[in-house]
C-alpha cells in the first residue's frame, strides 16, 4: 500500500501560472479594431458593447473604463478611420514632388486606399445615416483634414503658378471630385456589380478604372 506521501509524488506538479502584464494601449486598440468590425457590421444603434467584449475577451466594464459610453466609443472609431487615411495622406510627400506627378499620387493613394479598407467606407455611411453628428462633435477629424486641404492647396497653387494647372482650381472642389469615384465604386459596389454585371474585384477592371480616374483629373486640371 502506498503512502501519502508516495501518492502526492506521482501527480504531475501544476505549472506556474504566467503573470499577465497590464497593457493599457494594447487593450485599448484590440476594443478599438473589435468595435471597428461589430459598428461595420450592426450599425450604430444595432452595435452591442457586449458582442465587442466578446470580441476582446474582455469585460463590459473594461470597454467603460477606456470609453464613457458606446457613443464615445463609436466617436473614436471614426477618429481612428479618418486618422488612418489623412496620415498616410500626409506622409506622400507630396511637396517634394512636381504639381502633375504629385497629384497622380494623391489619385491612386485615395483609389488604393478606399479599395483596400471597406470598413472605412462603411462607417462613412453610417454616419451619413446619421447626419454626421458624431463628426460634428470631432474636432480632431476636421483638423486632420485641413492639413490635407492646405497640401492639396499648395500643390495647385505651384501647378498654377508654373502652367501646368489651370488657375483657379479650388483644393476643396478636386478632393471632393477624387473622393467621389473612389468612394462609390465601394460603397455601390454590390448594386452596381450587379445591375450592370461587372466585376469590381477583378483586377483589370479595377487597374482600368485607377487610370481612368486619374487621366481624368490630369485632364480637368490642364490650362
């Protein structure tokens, strides 16, 4: 017969538990990117602050203790999606190069760019439905977006000034012009596909459609 002592000595010992280190701006962008997929795909008022603590594998209360409420949380869901593109925006460099050739950039960046992140299109969307009434209360995001206007801006004005642009050309009016096309083919892109049986995933549609709205604007901008 074995003893105690004998029998506690075949069971395996338990493994040392990992201590977990807190990382507050690691938490707060994984509720972020969860809130970023559960605002895409249930809308503002159908989003759950439960189903993104799920998401996270965290708790309601944590997701409370980084954002006040689900609006605030939804708030900064757009300040992270704008951010993202007006930075990247800002980092082409666009000073450094000639007007035409710079421009060209900003056209394909903005195609690229809303091509590769739905999400963002379709938070803009949602907010639309909404009367922009979250981006009215953000300062931040019409900050970020005159720092590309006033880009835009000099980079006309250089084009004007050396006879490569016509005058006149108004930064607002241009980004307005390059957003719209690229904006739609994604937000539309499931009705359209399908009224007018084209693909807008298939890569030559999309390299032919990159050049048309670039030529376009080179064309509207000439003297």
């Amino acid at each position: 017969m074995k003893t105690v002592d004998e029998t506690f000595a075949e069971v395996p010992a338990e493994a040392p538990r990992k201590s977990r280190k807190n990382n507050p701006e690691k938490t707060r962008d994984g509720i972020l990117q969860a809130a970023v997929a559960e605002f895409v795909a249930q809308g503002l008022s159908g989003a759950r602050v439960d189903a993104i603590a799920e998401r996270t594998q965290t708790s309601k209360r944590m997701i409370y203790y980084y954002f006040n409420s689900k609006e605030q949380l939804y708030s900064e869901v757009l300040e992270k999606l704008y951010g993202d593109i007006r930075h990247t925006e800002s980092s082409l460099n666009l000073d450094v190069l000639p007007p035409a050739q710079a421009i060209k950039r900003l056209v394909e960046f903005t195609f690229d760019h809303h091509d590769r992140n739905v999400d963002f299109v379709r938070i803009v969307c949602i907010e639309n439905i909404h009367n922009g009434e979250n981006v009215k209360q953000s300062p931040t995001i019409r900050d970020l977006s005159q720092h590309v206007l006033q880009a835009l801006d000099q980079t006309l004005r250089r084009g004007e000034k050396d006879g490569t642009f016509r005058p006149g050309v108004q930064a607002v009016d241009l980004h307005m012009l390059i957003s719209s096309f690229c904006f739609y083919r994604v937000s539309n892109r499931h009705t359209f596909s399908e009224i007018f049986q084209i693909d807008l995933e298939d890569r030559d549609v999309k390299s032919r459609q990159k050049a048309m709205i670039s030529d376009s604007v080179a064309r509207y901008l000439m003297p």
